[in-house]
C-alpha cells in the first residue's frame, strides 16, 4: 500500500523535472532576432522651400597656399589652392579671342586624399559693325583625379542661350557635371545682390546647381566676396555639389571681360 505522502512526493518530483527539461530546451533554442528599424536616409530636399533656406551658407575664406601665384582658401570643411590664368586678344574692337586654363585642389578632412581638378577652355567673338557673331562657342572641361588616379568626375560648361530678360542681366552659361555616380546641372543664375552688374563689372553673378531638377546648392558671386551654398552635412551629394561649386568659382569666365 502506497501512502499519500508518497505518492505527493513522486509527483512533485515529476513535475520539477518537467520544468527542468523545458528550461534546458528553452536554453538550446534560440531566440529569433529582433529585427532593427532600418537607418533613415536623408530626406529629399523639398523643391517648395527655396535652396537659399535648406542650404549651409559659407563665405570664401582666404588661406596661405602654396604660392602668391597659387592662393589657397577655405569654403566650409573644404580647403584648397588654385591657379587660374584668363588670356584675353583684341584687334581694333571688332576681334577678341578669351581663353582660360586652371588647376586647383579640394581636401576635406574625410577624404584619403585631396581632388584634383585641371581645366581648359575659351571663347572667341567677332563683330562686324553693329552685328555681333559667336565665332567659337564656349566650352569649358574639367578632368579630375585623386592620389594621382583618375576619379570618375568630369565637368563640361558651354554657352547657353538663356532668356530674353536673363541675357540682358548677365552672360548666360549652362554645365553638367558627373561625379561619382552623382549627376549635377549647372545654369547662371541671380542669388543675392542687385539684379545688374554682377560683380560690379557686368559679368556672371552667380550659378545655382541642380540634381533630378531641385536646386541643391549655388554660388554667388553679386556681393564683396563669393558666397557658397552647400547641401547639409548628412546630405550625399554635398562633396560632389561642393566640388562644382569650386570649380565655377576657379573659373576665369570671359564674361566678365566682356
């Protein structure tokens, strides 16, 4: 005969080994993971509020380079030096040949190393009494490098025919670049200052730069020293918008000559 006190004991022995066994299988299979919230990207920026207010404006600062003929500058994070040479022939008023060529770098802290840029260009007019004729029209080409390798980037800026009301403000230009993998557009374009006589000799007063058709970034040239506007800093396309900005600025446009 089996006592009650027994047959309790055996019972709780069974039980407690019960929930062992199923403690050591909880232990031997694993959790499934936890999934994480994807990192956000960087918001598009909104084409309804205008570039100059979703921008970082920056003001050329002025830095030691490598020589007098080589001045260096900063623009934000970015630092760098350049050589610009404008050449410009005139026969009697009725021929003018401008050319211009320059070199300039770009380093920003992030980078391995900084970008080289190397450009070439000209533009050339003849008249003829009261008619003007485009002789040559401008192209102006930039290549780059990086740690003395070709980077993937080009830059190429012509003549743009512009509005009526556009052309009578300043010279009209128009650039793409292609940088890696980003692509960028270029056309002049008044940011700030009065809407004649850019940088007080009637030349280009500024150039906003698009991506897929938003302004994202600019340069303005209609005041007492060049002004940048760059996308935030968590934005991709800063670099490549900062890059173009500097080379528009590194420009020796003939427009100003005219």
């Amino acid at each position: 005969m089996i006592l009650k006190s027994t047959i309790r004991a055996l019972c709780v022995s069974a039980a407690l080994a019960a929930g062992a066994a199923g403690a050591a299988q909880a232990q031997s299979t694993p959790k499934p993971a936890t999934p994480k919230p994807a990192a956000s990207n960087p918001a598009a920026p909104d084409p309804a509020v205008p570039m100059v207010q979703r921008t970082e404006k920056l003001k050329l600062q002025g830095r030691r380079g490598e020589s007098l003929l080589r001045p260096g500058y900063a623009v934000g994070e970015y630092t760098g030096s350049a050589k610009a040479v404008g050449k410009s022939v005139k026969a009697l008023g009725s021929y003018s040949k401008d050319s211009m060529k320059a070199s300039f770098s770009v380093a920003a802290p992030d980078w391995s190393a900084p970008v080289e840029g190397s450009c070439e260009g000209g533009q050339g007019r003849i008249g003829l009494g009261w008619i003007t004729f485009d002789h040559d029209d401008l192209l102006y080409v930039c290549t780059y490098s990086q740690g003395g390798a070709p980077l993937k980037a080009a830059m190429s800026l012509a003549l743009s025919k512009g509005s009526f009301l556009g052309n009578l403000s300043q010279p009209q230009r128009a650039g793409e670049m292609q940088y890696q993998g980003i692509t960028l557009r270029a056309q002049t374009k008044r940011l700030g200052g009065l809407p004649f006589g850019g940088a007080g000799r009637g030349g280009v007063m500024g150039y906003v730069i698009t991506r897929d058709g938003v302004e994202v970034g600019g340069v303005d040239f209609n005041g007492l020293a060049p002004v940048f506007y760059l996308p935030p800093k968590s934005a991709p396309d800063r670099d490549a918008v900062a890059v173009f900005a500097l080379t528009l600025f590194n420009f020796q446009d003939p427009g100003r000559n005219l």
